[in-house]
C-alpha cells in the first residue's frame, strides 16, 4: 500500500527536556481524510512541525510520498500544504501578494500564481478581498486565507491543525464542503481538532494521541463500533409517568417531558420505542445526548492514563 | 528545486523586500538623507572649515567617503535586522522555513533587499554630498566593488543579529552599542595617522577601518590602510559572516525547535 504519511519511531525531546513524542508510528493513505486527535500538549502540533520542517525531531523516520524527509526534505515539502493553529502571515501585506509571495518560495511563475490566486480565492469566498491587508480580515477570513495560501503550489497532502477554530457556523459547513471537494479531487487531508463532531463527519480514519503516544489509530467506523454505549434524550408529547421503568432499559427522568435513555451495544431501539408506546408515552423527538466520539475519545485518554 | 524555481523564489524574496523599504520610505530612505546633511553641514562645511586638510585633501572631502560608508552600513544592516525579525516575531517566516527554498536562496533574498538599500541610500547621500563638495571619484571600479562588499557583509550580520534577537530591543543593541561605535572608531572622521600607535593597531581589528579607507580610496585616492589588504579583510569578514548565517539557517537555530 503506498501512503501519503509514514511516520515510525518518531520522538522529540525539546531543550527544556520535555518529551513530547515518544516513538510515534503513524500510517496515512494516500486519498485519506485523516484526523489526528488529541487534547492540549499531546503532541499534535509537534508531529505536524517535524512533517513540515518547524520543528527538529530527535529520532524516527518521517515519509512524505515515500520522500524521507532525512534524504530529500525539499521534495517532501512540495507535497506539502500546511495551515498551522496561528496565523502566520505579514498582516501589512495584502492578500494577493501573500498568495504571490507563497507561490513564489515554490517556484511558481507570477502567471501561473494569478490564475491559481483567482481560483482559491473564488473558491474560498475571498476574492472580493484580494487588495485587502490581511490585518482587516475577520479571524474566518484569515483561517480561509492561510488555507488559499496552502493549496496554491497544489499539493498533494494538504495538513489543518485546528483549521476552524474560531470560525463561525455557517462559513465552516462551508468550509467542510471545500475540504471534502479538494480530498474527493485526490488530496490527502490530514487534520487535528478539538471539534471531534469535525473529524466524525469529514474523516475516514483518525489516530489519538496523548502524552506523545499514539492511543489509537483505526477507522472512524471501528472506534464508534468499540463504543458501547449510547445515551439518548427523549422528548415525550405528555407528561411522563412517576414510574418510567421498562424492562430491558435504563431510563432516568430528566424533567416532566424528557427523559434519558442508556442504549447498550446490541439492544435495539426499535423495541424500546414500542414498549414505551404500550405504557402510553408517545415520543415527539429523539437526540444524542452528547457526541458519540467525544464519548470515545474521554474514554480512550482515561484508560490510557 | 530547479534553478528556473530557484530563480524565482529569489525574485519573489528580492520584489518583497524591496516593495517594503519603499512602501515605508519616509521611515527608510529620507532619514538617512537628513542625517548626512546635518552631518556634512556642521562637520564639514562649518568645523572643517576650522580643521583645514587631513590625509592631503580638504576636510570636507576627507569625511565625505566615510559618512557614505556610514550610511550604506547602517542602512544595509537596518534593513535586514529589522526585514528578518519582523518575518520571525509575526511568524510569517514559517512561510519560506515550510516551503522548498534553499537556504542560500533565503540569504541572498534577504541580502539583495539589504544591498539595494543600502545603494539606493548611497545614491542619495552621495547627491546631498555634492551640494558640499565637488566629487570626483578616483576609481569607479573599487567604489562600487567596496559599496557591493560591504553591503552584503552588513546585510550578513542584520540577518545573524535578528536571528538571535527575541525582542524588537535586541535588534538595536548591536547597532547602538558595536556598529555606530566601530563607525566613529573606523576613521570616519580623521585618519588613522593621528592615533597613537597602540589605538591605531587596534583600530586594525574594525571590519569599518577597512571599508571607510577602502571607498575612500575609490573616491579620493587617498587611505590609512593598503587597499588590496582592506579587500583582502572585507572579504574575509563576509566569507566568515556567510558562512555563519548559513549555518544559522541550515541548523534552524532559533528558529525551528
């Protein structure tokens, strides 16, 4: 199978003695939409710096492409689109030259820059803001720019760390959609957030990690299949009873019109909704309680501490 | 990279650093004019009037070389010091540090902006000074090579001093406490003659003794120090100073982790 990241044995220990990676082994197919969880500190960001070169790494092997980047980093780094947590661009310049200047550190004739400016800043909203400085941005509109700026040497593994963070609702559906155009055009999408709803709808596969250490790497579907328990939050049309029990569940009221239902891997929905139609509770609404892979997440941290 | 791509990552890094400076010339280009003719007035026009000659020309023209030399130094080394830790303290030098430009290609882009600069500086101080003095240059050859070498050496050590800087403070210290001492030490303002033997052996480890009497030499004909051996040093510091910012550069000190 050839990979768009491999990454084994990777380690990094910072000056001050801190280890933030301790040995990670990391497998990204080519064509994946790739999410890379983790809480604060637990090494995403570092893994994401030794990739693009901002970061020295101690030990261990990184492959962009199967470029190493220990023997040809320049060519691993064409492949390369990187949109990092912080903005990092001149915020006096205006929004073309920043996309100039970017095409122009890859080699990219002025030409050839314009006509990829016009299309990603079409693409992501921007155009009418293309002679704008970048300091008169919103923060959505900068997350859009450093996005535009990371596709204009057309890379084939695109890398987001923390791509919406402070980007509202609607621009960042939007930008989910933009995102899942680029990757069904074949760029690989590897991307870290806090949002994990993000990484359940757009990605394929996902690997956490916490104290510099991979937890997990699987598919999306496998981890919510190991989840094995559900909590649901019924809206019912009339006043609840006193008594909710129902056999075979476990219901627990919440006010006079909701209550909370504990769904075990394997029960079945369906008959709970019948049994609770017999007892005359007609339901109006059915909704998670809380995200099923956050649910996952809290509980692959805590076995791993 | 090819060197086609190579070629215009250089442009591009060259076109940024000069639309900089220009974009902010009242802040980088016109002091430097004023400065030269405040100096020219009351060093040359009205004490030196008192001094009479030095180094066999009049006063005027004796100072005329170095503060050129004064302006192209300070203005090459502002320029990238203050070019290069502004792209570090806003982080836009992740920009380049992630792309495939070579690291020699990041130098010399920085240096170009710091070169013409310090040209585009010369040009106009040396107009202000003929408003003073009527110049006729010695040797058109040895005043460009000296104006080239020396603009790339103080462009050199902006970007290894930026490097180092945390704070927009550290990007003054060098200038404030080594580079505007060793201008006024570098015989700027007299020749070397008039020091005792020991400050004037001294003054022979000063990289701006060299450049000062070497221009001078270009223009006046006239200098302290033998002009082949003042090449000989400025180059010599400018290999050693680009050896270090590559090095800089190639380990990702300071600024990769």
């Amino acid at each position: 199978m050839s990979y768009a990241l491999e990454i084994q044995g990777l380690e990094k220990t910072y000056a001050n003695g801190l280890q933030a990676l301790k040995g990670i082994d990391l497998h990204v197919a080519k064509g994946d939409f790739f999410a890379l969880l983790g809480p604060n500190g637990a090494g995403k960001s570092t893994t994401i710096g030794v990739i693009c070169s901002l970061v020295n790494k101690t030990a261990g092997l990184v492959r962009v492409n199967g470029i190493d980047i220990d023997q040809n980093f320049p060519a691993a780094k064409r492949q390369l689109g990187v949109v990092p947590q912080e903005f990092n661009f001149n915020v006096f310049e205006t929004v073309e030259d920043i996309l100039i200047h970017q095409a122009g550190y890859y080699g990219i004739p002025l030409k050839i820059a314009r006509e990829r400016i016009d299309l990603y800043l079409k693409k992501l909203g921007l155009t009418d803001k293309r002679n704008t400085r970048a300091r008169m941005l919103s923060g959505g509109m900068k997350r859009r720019l450093m996005i535009a700026r990371a596709l204009i040497h057309e890379p084939s593994v695109l890398i987001l760390d923390e791509p919406t963070a402070g980007v509202d609702i609607e621009m960042r559906r939007s930008m989910y959609d933009f995102l899942r155009e680029i990757n069904a055009a074949g760029t690989t999408i590897i991307l870290t957030t806090h949002y994990l709803e993000e990484a359940e709808s757009l990605c394929r596969n996902i690997a956490i990690i916490n104290h510099g250490e991979i937890v997990t790497n699987t598919s999306i579907k496998n981890l919510l299949r190991d989840l094995r328990k559900e909590t649901f939050i019924l809206d019912a049309r009339e006043a609840l009873p006193q008594d909710l029990a129902v056999e075979g569940f476990a219901l627990n009221r919440i006010d006079d019109f909701s209550l909370e239902a504990q769904i075990e891997q394997g029960q079945d929905l369906a008959q709970l909704m019948s049994q609770l139609h017999n007892r005359g509770i007609s339901i109006l609404s059915m909704r998670n309680r809380e995200n099923r892979l956050e649910q996952m997440f809290v509980s692959l941290l805590e076995q791993a501490s | 990279m090819t060197a086609y791509e190579q070629y215009i990552a250089l442009l591009t890094l060259m076109r940024k650093e000069i639309r900089r400076y220009t974009r902010i010339w009242s802040q980088t280009l016109l002091p430097s004019a004023i400065t030269m003719s405040l100096y020219f007035l009351i060093f040359g026009s009205l004490i030196g009037e008192r001094i009479g000659e030095m180094g066999g020309v009049s006063y005027m023209e004796f100072v005329v070389p170095g503060l050129i030399m004064m302006a192209i130094v300070t203005n090459s080394y502002a320029n990238v010091v203050s070019s290069f830790f502004g792209s570090k303290f806003n982080n836009s030098i992740e920009e380049l540090l992630v792309s495939p430009t070579p690291n020699h290609i990041i130098l010399l882009g920085f240096v170009s902006g710091g070169v013409s600069r310090g040209m585009l500086v010369a040009v106009i101080v040396t107009v202000v000074a003929s408003l003073f003095v009527d110049l006729n240059i010695h040797s058109y050859l040895v005043v460009v090579a000296v104006v080239a070498m020396t603009s790339i050496l103080f462009s050199l050590c902006g970007l290894i001093n930026a490097v180092f800087a945390n704070t927009f403070d550290d990007i003054n210290i060098v200038p404030t406490f080594v580079l505007t001492p060793l201008t006024y030490l570098g015989g700027v303002f007299y020749s070397l003659e008039l020091l005792p033997e020991f400050w004037a052996t001294v003054s022979q480890a000063n990289p701006l003794v060299y450049v000062v009497n070497a221009f001078r030499y270009g223009v006046l004909g006239v200098s302290d120090v033998s002009v082949g051996f003042a090449f000989a040093m400025i180059g010599a510091f400018t290999l050693v100073a680009y050896w270090y910012a590559a090095h800089l550069l190639r380990t990702g000190r300071r600024l990769r982790t």
